[in-house]
C-alpha cells in the first residue's frame, strides 16, 4: 500500500503543474521564440570544441533540454558577452525527464538525473580537456546540477569555473551552495515570494521570473571564465620567468667555469 503522506505529496504536486508549467507568455518563452537558442540544445554532443561549455538542466516539465524560462536566454546572453563562436550550450536530456514527482525524493531529484547531468560535464571534459566549463540549473535542475557537481572527480570539477542556480530547491539544505565546490564560484538566484528556495514544493508565480536575470547570471559566468583565463595566463608567465631565470643561472655558472679551467 503506497504511505498516505506519499500520496498526498504528488497530490499535491500534481495540484502545482499549471502553475509550475511555463506559461507561453512568461519572459524565457518570449524570449525563446525571438531570438536564437530555442528549448534544445547540444552543442557539444553535435558540435565543435568551444572555449566555454554551458552545461544546463531545466525545471520540472519544461520542454526539450533546455526549457523556456531561463535556459535559453541564459545561452543567448552568454554568447553575447564571449561571442557566439566561442560558447557551446548543452541542456541536459537523457535519463533527465524533469518530471514532478522526482522533486520529492531526498536529493530533490532521482539518480538517474543525476548520473545524466554528470556524463555531460564527463564528455565536456574528455571531449573538449580545453573547454571551460560553467553549468547553470533551474528549479528541479538545479538540484540536478547541485547534486552532480558534488560528484564530479577532481580533475572535472576544476575545470567548471562558474555555476548559477535558479529557484534552487536545495537552497535551505546547502546553505545557498554547493557542497565541496568554491562558493564564489556559485551564484544563487531565489526571487522573493519564491517558496521553492524555502524548503518547500509550493510553486508560485514568482518561481517564473528568472528569464529577467539571464543577463545578470551571464556576467557573472563570463566573470567567472575570463578570471579564470588571466589567472592562467599569470601562472604561464611567472613559469616561463622562472624557467628563464634558471637556464639564464646554469649559463652564468658554465661560463664561470669555462673561465676557472681556460687556461687548461
């Protein structure tokens, strides 16, 4: 017999679905229909190596891989700032249903959603080891991409600069973070009158306003990748000096040399 307390729990979250399906009037979806990146997108399983890898999971019901409320102006705005040529959007799909139910699980989404969202940033990394990757999550996703960044090997999470969280399910219980991940490098967006980032599954209208920080969470991802790219370069420079400052050294020690035993 299935608990009562279960019962009224998808109930109750069955209750929430008109008011949690993005509604066609709602910024992302304007946005979506205007402008370049629609509800899907797979640039790296499809594409070239970029510079930058957005790795993106949508909220629970939203269509395609990408959704309409955040992700694809998150992906325009991003591209905006690096350039088109130089970013790669990638929603996460597969075993990632963004189905309603999941949300009431522990991790506030299932494993198999989990272990979706994780091979993505495992193929950023193997397929393109020069990528920056950033990973941005909304509602149910952002527990997807809160949960496999945990889980990532350590090679893989120092190559994800920057993560941005929308609606974040998980905000009470990871203290508006992602354990084990620097918390500069996340940015939490929960607008106010927005329950879901109060331990809650009540869906308000507020929970579909994130479209109206795209542009915001794209500066701080870029932020993020190009902080990355100077302190990479400053690292270069200081190894090329020190290596240039120690043949320079082993030079002047065999002239010494040759001097002592010239006369030889």
């Amino acid at each position: 017999m299935v608990p009562l307390k279960s019962l009224l729990l998808t109930a109750s979250l069955a209750a929430t679905l008109a008011v949690s399906t993005p509604l066609a009037t709602d910024p992302g979806s304007l946005y979506a229909r205007q402008f370049g990146t629609g509800s899907t997108a797979n640039d790296l399983e499809s594409g070239s190596c970029k510079d930058v890898t957005l790795i993106f999971a949508r909220g629970s019901t939203e269509i395609g891989n990408m959704g309409s409320v955040i992700g694809p102006p998150l992906c325009d705005n991003l591209k905006s700032k690096l350039g088109s040529d130089k970013v790669a959007c990638q929603g996460v799909g597969g075993q990632y249903s963004a189905g309603l139910v999941q949300n009431a699980l522990p991790q506030n989404t299932d494993p198999g959603s989990i272990s979706a969202a994780k091979s993505m940033f495992e193929e950023a990394n193997s397929k393109c080891p020069n990528t920056k990757i950033v990973a941005g999550g909304y509602s149910q996703g952002s527990a997807v991409i809160d949960n496999a960044v945990q889980e990532l090997s350590s090679d893989v999470k120092n190559q994800v600069k920057g993560v941005v969280l929308f609606g974040f399910t998980r905000n009470v219980q990871d203290h508006g973070q992602i354990p084990n991940y620097p918390k500069d490098d996340v940015k939490v967006y929960c607008a106010v009158g927005d329950l879901v980032c109060d331990d809650t599954l009540i869906v308000t209208a507020m929970h579909l306003t994130y479209g109206l920080d795209a542009g915001d969470a794209a500066s701080f991802l870029a932020e993020k990748v190009q902080s990355s790219t100077s302190t990479s370069s400053t690292t270069s420079s200081s190894s090329d000096a020190a290596s240039s400052s120690s043949a320079a050294g082993s030079s002047s020690g065999l002239s010494g040399l040759s001097s002592l035993f010239g006369g030889l």
